[in-house]
C-alpha cells in the first residue's frame, strides 16, 4: 500500500495541504483558514482530500506542519497572562527594550506593548556579579513572596530571568523549584534555559515570548492531535521550527519559541533539498505571495540563518538599519529578508508625481480591481494581467474569474492619465519598480553579506515569484531561475523535505588566544549531549543523529558577530581564527591585522536527526490532470509579441521565450531570449542569455 | 527623463547609501558608534552635494554638505582618482572633534561623478578628557586632535605621516584605525556598487538623476509645505547653563516663517556662544531644525539637498547655535536635542493637534575613564534618554530613543563584562511624568558601581532648573537629578561636572520627565488608575495632578469629581496655558 506523509502550511487566509505518496504521487488542496479554530482546518481539509482520494486516515505515515499561531498570538495579543520575575532594580528591562525605534521621525510611533505589563513583573533581592560569582545571595522567602505575588494575580504562565544568570544559574534553579511545588502545572520559563545567553533584554524578551505562548501552542496541539486521532490519522506530527528543522510536537509544546516563524521556512527548506539534490551549491529562495516577498540564501547547501529576529516587526525596507518594531527573538531563524510586495501591492502616484507600488496592500478583500470584489486602487495583479502575464479571464485554474475590462479601466484613470504615457509602458513601469523593491530584500541576504548574486540560481515560487523571476535575475546580473513544481503551495510542499533539526547554544566569552581548548571541547560536549538525548527520545539514536559545531566570534571591542563552523575533530583554536579573520574579509571586504585579537562570543551545535533514502522521490507526479492550455495572448516586453501559453509538461524539451507556464497554483513568464526547459525532477529550468 | 527608469535609479543609489551604513555598523568597534547610529552615509554629487543618505542618524541631516563644501573649498583643482580626504575640524566643515568624515571621490574614466561619504563618532580623538567629549572645555584646543580637510590616501598612496600622527594622539588607537577601517570598507562597497550603475546608466544619465533624486525631493517637500499654514510661529526655551557658568541659562530662541512651499528657520535671538563646550556647529543647528520640521511632513522624503533647498535655516554666527573659535563643541549634542525640542514648541504654536510636549531634554552622557592597574586605559561612555512628550493624541513614549538620535542602550550584562562597571538599577521612576490629559513619557534612574582604584566621572545632563515644557494644559515634567552614593552620603551632584571617584562610589543619574499634552482634569480615570496599578503613579500624586481619588485599586468616581472641581478652582485658568514650565498649582503634596 502506498504510505503518504503530508505537508500542512497554515497561513493567514489559506491553509495549504499537499500528500506525497511512497509512489511520488501528489495530492494538494487549499482551503480557506478558520481563524477561530486553525486545527479544526485541517482536520476538515485532510477529511476532503479522503473523500476526494478515497485514501484513509492509515495510509498517513507522518504529518509535518507549519504554523503561524504563535506569531498570531504574539501580533494580536492573545498570549497568556504572563508574570516575570527580574532582579531587584531591573523591572523594566522587558520594556525599556533597547530604546531605539524604527521609524526616523515619526511623532506618532508607538512602543509595542509589553507582554508582560509593570504590575505582573515582579522584583527579587539578588545579584550574581559578571564572572557568576553571588554577591547577594536570593533568599528564599524573598522569593517566595514574588512568587505568591504573581500566583494571586492568576497568572496563567510565568517566566524568570535574573541578570548574568547564564554564568550562574542558582537564582533562576531557585525559583524554579518554588514554582514547581506551589504551582506544578504551571508553565514555567526560565531564562538559563531557554536562552543561556549574554544580554539581559533580549534574554529576558526571548524568555517571556516562550512563557507568552506556551499555553496557546499546547493547546493548539493537543486540539490537532485529537482531531487527528478522532479521523483515524494516527501518524506522528512534527512541527517546522523558525530554523528550518523539524521538531516533535512534545518539544515544540516546551519551546514554542522555536516555531515563531514556522510558516515561511517551509519553502526555504524545499529550495535547499533541491537544489542539494541538483547540484546548486548557491541559490537565492525568493517567494512571494499576494502581501509580502521573502528572500532567502543558500550557500554550499546551507540555509544562512539569523541569530536574533523581531516577530511582528512588520515590513520595512532598509528594515536591517531601523530596528525596534516588534518583539525580539534570539534564537536561531533562517535570515528571510521581507518586503511588502506582493499580488496586492497597491499602484500609486506620490506627490512629487512618481510612480509607486506598495508597501500598502489590496488584501485579501477587497484585493485587485480585476477580482471584481470592490478594489477601486489598481494593484500589481492588475498590472500583470494588463501586461498578459497572467490569464486575463481566470486564476486557479479557473476557480477565481477576473474581470479585465474593469482593471484596464481603472488603472487608464488613476496611472495612465496622470502619468502621461501609454497603458503599456505604465504597467510595466509598476512591475519594474515593484522588482527593484524586491530586489533590495535579494541584496539584503546576499550582497549586504558581502556575496554577489550573480553567483547564485534564483529558486522562485509562491503564486507571484515566477511571474517576477526573471526580471529581478535579469537586472541582479544572476543567469539561472529555477521553478519547482507546485510553485505555489510550495511552502507546504518544501516542509516534505525537512531533517528533525535541534540547536543549542551558550554565552562562552573569552579571547581566543587564552581559551583553554580542552574546555572549549567539554562546553560542547555538554550541548551535544542534549541534542542527542533529544535526537535519541524522538527515534535518532547513535548512527542516526549527526551534530555539528559552530562558534560566533568578532575582534574584541567589536560588537556584532559572525558564525564560523567547525570541522568534526580535536578543537584547534588556530584554524577558527583564521576561519573568523577569512569569514570576516569574506563578508566586509577587510580583516583586521594578525595581531588583533579575536574574541569568542558564543558556541552553538545543531543536531540533525538522519533518515534513510531520499526524502522525497526524485520524481514527483501531481494527481491533478493538467488542463488543455489557452491560445496564445499578447504580452508585453517592452513591445508587444504574441506569447505561446503552456502546460509545464510542454517543457520537456527545450523551448525559447517569450512564453508563459499556466499552472493552477502559479503563474511563470519567460521573457525574450531566455530558455526553459524540465529537469528530471520536474522543474522549469530557465536560462538567461 | 524616463519616470520609471529614475524611479529605479532612485532605489539603487539609496539601497547603496543603506548598504554603506550596514557596512560601518557591522563592522565597527565602537559602541557609542553602533549603538547610537552615531555615523551617517551617502551620495554627493561630482560638486559635492548631498544626492542620498543612508538611513541613520537625523543629528547628521546637515553635516555632509558642510564638510563636502569646505573639501571643496581646499581641494577644487586638486581631486584625483584613488584620493581618500579625512577631517574632522568643527570650524572648517566638521560638527565635533569625535565626528570623523572619510570621502572618497568616485570617477568613470577619469571623470569625477560623485563622492562616497561617511562619518562617525569615534570613541576617543585625544583631549583632555577620555571619551573627548567633556562639556567642561573652555576651548577647541582642549578637546583633542583637530584634523583640518586633509588626505588619507592620495592617489591610492596612504598618508603615514597622517596615521601616525593620529595613533599618537588617541587614546585607544585600535579602536579608532578599527572604525576608520569600517568607514573605507564602506567607500569601498560605495565605489564598486556605483561602478555597477555608471555601467548600466551611462554616465550622462546617471548625473542627471543624480540631480533629478536632489529635484524630487526638493518636490516632495515643497508640496508637503505648501499644505501647512502660511504665518510666522515662535518659541523660547532654556538650557540651564553650561557647566562652567553655573547658573546662567542660555536662551534657544526660534521663529518659523512658511509661505507656500518654503520655511525659513529662524535662530535669531538665541543666546551668545558659551564658554562649555555645547556650542553648536550651523551644520548641527541645521540637523536640527531639518529633523523638527521633517516630522510634520510626510514619512519617506528622501534626505539630499532638495530637502534643505526648501528649508532654510539661519543662526547668527557667535551664538550657542553657530560658534566661532575657538568655541568648545565637544558636548554640543545636548544643544542639538534642545533645538530639537525648541522646534516641536515652535511646531506645536504651528500645528497645536500633531506635534508632541517636550522630553526628557536628550541625552545625558555620562563617561568614566582613567587607567588600570597595569596602566591601560579603560573608557566607558554611555549616552542614554528615553522619555518622549505627550502627544495631542496619546502619551508620551516610556523608554523610547529622542528622535533627534535614535540611539539603542548598551547591554548592562555585556557593559559589566568588558567594564570596571556594574550596574544596580535601569528602571523607570514614578510620579515624574508630566501630568496631561496625556502624560509625558516616564523617565529612568541608572545607577552606575564603580569597580576601578580611581577614575574621572564626567556628567552632561540638563532639564534641572529649566523643565520639560507641557502643552496646551499640560504640566511640565519633573527634573533630572544626580546623586553620588544614593544609599549613603546621598550627596547631590549638579546637572553638569567633572569628579574624581573611587571605588565602590554609585552614581545615580534620573531623567527629567516628560512634558504632558492636554489638561490632566480630562484624562480618563482608567489610565489614571492603570499607571496607579504599574506603580508610575503614586495614588497621592494621582489625586494631586489628576484629581482622581483612587481608593483600593479603585477609582472613586464621586470624590473624583469633587477633587477635580476644586483644582479646577484652584488654578483659575481664564484659558489653557499653551505652553507650561512649571505646575499649575504649587507642589504642596508632592512627596519628597
């Protein structure tokens, strides 16, 4: 019998499920998200896909999830009631933050709340000094009454995290052991080990987003396994983490603060399975979707990853320089650089008289003028269809009927008129800027980290990235696209391709030249040894566990880091120095001289569960029959040439642009002069001259 | 011009200016440089003037034409290919001694199109003072190493006279070659990205949008003037002295005239430049005046010299606002703020619905230095501010950067593992925000340990005698305050000064409060009762400022309104005051 595992994307508006059979066979469906009850969404739409499939709840091998409702929690406000205990004279270290904003000079900016208010957090009498040393010891009774304070306020979840406690965890294991005898089913984040590292606010930020969300995340999962249970599915459910790893559900319940960013990371990982698998040491993912475009890298087959995020942040351009919006993360997160460009990006003219798209979007209602849903501003959609790059009379495979005439009409009134050109040349001015937007969340990821993108393959997908594609590559200087199949669900697809993937890390601050090295190699041993007894308790015992090493490092009195990894073996302190000094010409263009000192910051260790065989088949045959193509259209490209529409199976040997890839998920344009062609994997190759 | 091609020139070039800036803070070594976003990058234009900058510090909006124009002046007839200028002189181009610039011209086949700037605030030029910043100076010479429009490399060749002559006259030279480093990487970056686009635009083109991205936002702001009201507008404020003469306040005085699309900022009447060192560069004066008037503006102007085109700003050469030598300058940033400040007053005549109450005044930088036991220099700087004025719509922030900075904190856990410094408080203060239907933002205390034999404490703090202003019924904010050994001697310190401190010595700083919008009798009792609950507000205070008598975590709706009619008796206010430097009724109430 052919054994399924599912991919299930829950997003905003919809909930993406794809079924990939042992055979290579795949199922999709989308369906509408319940935001009263995401579980519940899934559970409905695995039940259609049976009753369309006639598959049953046992065929299901494993589920792999990706969910967004613990950002949602965070963005609306919904987490738990919360209480923080702090050291005596830092009660306000959660809300202070680090002071700066994101907006330059905006009078009507306005701090994210706390998530935890004044009169929840409460002080104890304590101080453990910067070298871990006590210096005024917790007394009990002290912490007692903070701890009876916040019980009789009826918290619902509690974090603790007291200054320097990652060099001395005493304090913290103290009010630990008071929490769990008076409240034992509390839950209960401490700072030591949520996040044994240096910097108090984004410690303490990281811990309380943990205690914030741990109910709700608990909740939501056991609602989504009885749901499960209840229609017969009784595979394992893994959760994707912010990182791009898997994680069980048990452990995502304890540190839900690993799946914050579980949606998009999804794709991420499918772009790097495949390109692994085709050989592409350096790719940049790029999707993008009706609201916002993600980027992200892929060198030597690795995702590059951030050691700290904002969740709810919102979207800002040149958002790496204007920090402050939303609430800080340190935890390790694929390093998604994000723009507010998308399908429904608005198309407006400012006062100085210049065109503009975006950050403002259409939505989901009333969305693009040409959905005929009551949008009155034309939107990136509008112009892509005006320019036949998508199919003028219906999208999803003729599910979304549009409505032509009323885009042309508006866009001729509020662009055209004022602008004083051609229909044409409008439009496609709107989708030129749209991707030199765009292109700054490319640069982001990859030449502000000092790489050039005309080194990388651009691996596109979600509804609108294949439509973009090749005139972003095209002006990046960067030759090669790569479409996957399902190209927009494939942020549910790529979840099929994760590894169960751990990471820890610890503050380990000294120079590098005074390190000792055999306790360098003793810190690590005792990380790995929490990431395989983690690996090991979810079925990746001994051979079937791999774990891998990193350092962050800088030269010292410097204050930002870089992450350098290290080979398997003896610790030999020379060569991560020299792999810090060539990571750091690599990046900024310069290294300092040999004599400068380097300083150790941090270690972390990943470790990765290992599975036999390919994860997915080479080969993947979707169920859904490929409809008859339309006829040719026109298209513009900076003159009007009729374009051939076509199947993606059309690809299978080699074809010129200009054409256009109708699918029921995405849309792909190949300009002039490029080639298309299908891999063996089933994805659309595109060349550029 | 094609309008969709320029719209996509436009984004290049700042998305280079940005890059740039990544550069610098990635890169850096200095603290007060990364936190504080203390450094600015950009375009200027084969003649110098400002195309594009990178998105950092507003404190910088006037400093690269500055400096560009007097390079200019040197060096007219003598830019050549592979020529790096650095300077740093207050009195030819400069804003302060700390404040480095690197140039870099940027040419295409031996024609020159434009130039790669940067600056930044290093840690330590030399002086008197670690840190180079005291704001006890008398004069220029006092505050460290004046580097006059010089060359750091000419024609690719370093200048090791130069280099030299700075190592030796810097405290932590690795520090500042470190940074130095970060400002040519980032001319490097400039230089390359830029190569790029002369060869996808020609060099023609590319000129010519460089003027026309300098003509649109000249547009952009000029079409936001037009929709505020023609009219002429002033506002007074004082800084309590200058350190040196204690005492004597010194006037900020600015009058804004707007007709149609132009603004004239008008310092006249500000006071004479004093002997401390908080005299402003014009350059700073302008950064000032661009960042008031650009928040009432619309969001995403881009910062050239089209902006400044339609803004024009004056201040008398000799004032606090445009010193001449040899004018101290070292600690001009509190002056800065206060112009700042003294803008959103002037705005808020203006504009009385959108622009907000004073803050807490800027920062107060306070900075420990001296040498260990094996003679090493240590320098700890540390600028800090976070109380924003109430605004006619809401509150003010609570530990929120001044706008005129955007400067992060420093870790306390990362300050005590690299400094003889430990911290014993960060946390807010109650009962110092100004009172206001909405109040000012809450200030902080920081309370610093010294754990060294000895060193030199330096302390610029303000708003003592002069306090945060409130508006339109508002009341002021409380006043900052310096305390040595809060938990002994508890001796009080003045706003400004210099000390000898030993080990073990605390030094507690608190910032003034912010300044309230609105009269505090129409707050709503559930804010009230809700700063009551988060211990900002005491229930005394409560019932003294807002008239709402809170009786166990309740409001007492009936003693409220009665409470609330006889200070509304009290103070017999024939109109709301616009503008409030001290309470409307005397503190009598007000616990120590």
């Amino acid at each position: 019998m052919t054994s399924y595992r599912v991919g299930v994307d829950v997003g905003g508006t919809f909930t993406d499920i794809v079924l990939l059979g042992s055979d290579g066979t795949i199922h999709s469906k989308k369906i509408s998200s319940s935001a009263e009850n995401y579980a519940q969404a899934i559970v409905e739409g695995l039940a259609e896909v049976f009753r369309e499939t006639g598959l049953r709840g046992d065929a299901i091998e494993e589920i792999r999830h990706g969910t967004t409702v613990a950002s949602n929690a965070i963005l609306e406000h919904k987490g738990a009631r919360t209480g923080l205990i702090t050291t005596r004279g830092f009660r306000d270290v959660l809300e202070i933050r680090t002071l700066r904003m994101p907006r330059m000079y905006d009078l009507t900016w306005t701090k994210p709340a706390p998530l935890v208010e004044r009169y929840l957090r409460q002080v104890v009498d304590e101080r453990v000094n910067a070298a871990g040393v006590v210096e005024r010891a917790l007394d009990p009774r002290d912490a007692e009454r903070a701890v009876d304070a916040l019980l009789a306020e009826r918290i619902e979840s509690i974090a603790v995290c007291l200054l320097h406690s990652f060099t001395n965890p005493a304090h913290e294991v103290l009010l630990k052991d008071i929490i769990r005898r008076k409240a034992p089913a509390l839950p209960c984040s401490i700072s030591c080990e949520v996040l044994p590292e240096i910097k108090e606010y984004e410690r303490t930020s990281t811990t309380v987003v943990n205690a914030y969300v741990t109910p709700i995340v608990a909740r939501y999962l056991r609602a989504l396994r009885k749901g499960l249970d209840d229609a017969g599915v009784r595979a394992r459910l893994l959760l994707m983490q912010s990182n791009g790893g898997l994680t069980t559900d048990a452990a995502a319940a304890e540190r839900p603060i690993h799946i914050i960013e579980s949606g998009p990371a999804g794709g991420v990982v499918g772009a790097q399975a495949l390109a692994r698998a085709r050989r592409m040491p350096r790719i940049i993912s790029f999707d993008m979707g009706g609201t916002t475009a993600k980027a992200a890298m892929v060198e030597d087959g690795e995702v590059a990853r951030a050691h700290e995020y904002s969740v709810g942040a919102g979207i800002m351009i040149g958002s790496r320089l204007l920090t402050g919006a939303g609430y800080t993360l340190k935890v390790p997160a694929i390093d998604l650089a994000e723009v507010g460009a998308g399908g429904g990006s608005l198309v407006w003219i400012d006062a100085a008289g210049a065109l503009q798209v975006g950050p403002e979007s259409a939505g989901a209602a009333p969305g693009p003028v040409c959905y005929d849903k009551g949008g009155e501003t034309p939107t990136l959609t509008d112009a892509n269809l005006l320019l036949g790059y998508i199919n003028p009379a219906h999208l999803v495979g003729g599910a979304l009927k549009l409505n032509a005439a009323k885009a042309r009409d508006v866009f001729t009134k509020k662009i055209v008129k004022p602008l004083g050109m051609s229909m044409e040349r409008a439009a496609h001015g709107a989708h030129l800027i749209a991707a030199s937007n765009m292109i700054r969340a490319i640069k982001a990821v990859s030449s502000e980290r000092g790489r050039d993108p005309r080194e990388f393959a651009l691996f596109a997908f979600g509804g609108n990235g294949p439509v973009f594609a090749c005139g972003m590559a095209q002006a990046l200087g960067m030759k090669r696209i790569v479409v996957p199949p399902s190209a927009g669900l494939f942020s549910s697809f790529g979840l099929l391709y994760a590894g169960v993937e751990h990471h820890y890390a610890r503050t380990f601050r000294r120079l590098l030249r005074k390190a000792d090295s055999h306790e360098l190699e003793r810190a690590w041993d005792e990380l790995s040894q929490k990431a395989l007894e983690q690996l090991a308790s979810e079925g990746f015992a001994e051979k079937k566990a791999r774990v891998r090493r990193s350092a962050t490092l800088h030269y010292q009195g410097q204050t930002y880091e870089l992450s350098v990894p290290l080979p398997d073996g003896p610790i030999d302190l020379a060569y991560l120095e020299e792999a810090f000094g060539r990571e750091h010409e690599k990046t900024y263009g310069h290294r300092a001289g040999a004599d400068e000192p380097v300083e150790l910051v941090s270690i972390q260790i990943v470790g990765q569960g290992l599975r036999e065989g390919a994860s997915v088949p080479a080969r993947v045959r979707p169920s859904r029959a490929e409809p008859a193509p339309p006829p040719p259209r026109p298209a513009y490209f900076g003159s009007w040439i009729e374009t051939p529409v076509m199947r993606r199976s059309d690809l299978a040997r080699p074809r010129s642009g200009p054409l256009i890839v109708e699918e029921y998920d995405a849309t792909c344009v190949v300009p002039p002069g490029a080639k298309a062609e299908l891999d063996g994997g089933g994805n659309i190759l595109i060349d550029l001259p | 011009m094609d309008p969709i091609e320029f719209e996509l020139f436009k984004n290049a070039i700042f998305s280079i200016a940005d890059e740039m800036a990544l550069t610098v803070f990635r890169t850096t070594y200095s603290g007060v440089l990364k936190d504080n976003m203390d450094y600015s990058t950009g375009f200027a234009d084969a003649e110098g003037k400002l195309v594009a900058q990178g998105l950092t510090l507003p404190g910088h909006l006037g400093s690269v034409p500055t400096a560009m124009a007097s390079i200019m002046r040197h060096y007219q007839d003598d830019i050549r290919p592979g020529d790096v200028f650095i300077m740093n002189d207050p009195f030819d181009g400069g804003m302060h001694l700390p404040d480095i610039f690197v140039f870099k011209p940027l040419y295409h086949e031996g024609e020159r199109l434009a130039f790669a700037c940067t600056v930044c605030h290093h840690t330590d030029v030399g002086g008197r003072v670690a840190g180079s910043n005291a704001s006890d100076s008398t004069e220029i010479y006092a505050e460290g190493l004046r580097i006059a429009p010089l060359k750091m490399y000419e024609a690719g060749v370093l200048n090791k006279t130069l280099m030299t002559f700075i190592e030796k006259n810097v405290r932590l030279p690795v520090k500042v070659f470190g940074d130095l480093r970060a400002q040519l990487a980032a001319c490097h970056i400039a230089e390359k990205q830029f190569a790029e686009l002369v060869a996808k635009y020609g060099a023609g083109q590319t000129t010519l949008y460089m003027r026309e991205t300098i003509d649109y936002a000249e547009r952009l702001t000029r079409a936001a003037l037009e929709k505020l009201p023609d009219g002429e507008w002033s506002f007074e404020d004082w800084i309590d002295d200058d350190g040196v003469d204690y005492g004597k306040p010194i006037r900020l005085f600015v009058t804004l005239r707007k007709r149609g699309g132009h603004m004239v900022v008008d310092w006249t009447g500000t006071h004479p430049q004093v002997k401390g060192a908080i005299n402003n560069t014009l350059s700073f004066t302008k950064a000032a005046s661009y960042t008031g008037v650009r928040s009432v503006l619309p969001q995403g102007i881009p910062n050239n010299e089209g902006v400044f085109r339609a803004i024009e700003v004056i201040c008398p050469p000799g004032t606090v606002g445009n010193g001449v030598l040899p004018a101290a300058c070292a600690a001009r940033g509190l002056t800065g703020f206060r112009m700042t400040d003294c803008m959103f007053g002037a705005l808020a005549m203006m504009l009385p619905e959108r622009v907000k109450a004073a803050g807490d005044g800027g920062n107060t930088g306070v900075s420990i230095g001296g040498y260990d036991a094996e003679r090493k220099p240590f320098i700890y700087v540390d600028f800090t501010c976070g109380a924003w004025g109430a605004r006619p719509w809401a509150d003010g922030l609570d530990g929120n950067s001044h706008m005129f900075a955007n400067m992060a904190s420093h870790s306390v856990e990362v300050t005590e593992t690299e400094q003889p410094m430990q911290f014993l408080a960060y946390e807010f203060v109650p009962d110092k925000a100004g009172a206001g239907k909405y109040r000012g933002g809450v200030p902080f205390r920081r309370d610093y340990r010294f754990l060294e034999e000895e060193g030199v404490l330096q302390v610029r703090s303000d708003r003592r005698t002069h306090r945060p202003f409130g508006l339109y019924g508002g009341s002021p904010g409380g006043p900052s305050e310096n305390y040595l050994n809060p938990d002994g001697e508890n001796r009080a310190l003045p706003s400004k000064f210099t000390m000898t401190i030993k080990k073990g010595d605390v030094f507690r700083h608190v910032l003034a409060g912010a300044g309230g919008w609105g009269d505090p009798l129409e707050r709503d009792p559930a804010a009230v009762l809700k700063d009551v609950r988060n211990e900002l507000l005491s229930v005394r205070q409560a019932e003294a400022d807002y008239g709402v008598v809170v009786i166990e975590n309740q409001a007492d709706m009936k003693a409220t309104a009665k409470r609330r009619a006889e200070i509304r008796a009290a103070r017999g206010w024939r109109e709301v005051p616009a503008v409030q430097r001290e309470d409307p009724l005397p503190k009598t109430r007000k616990a120590a």
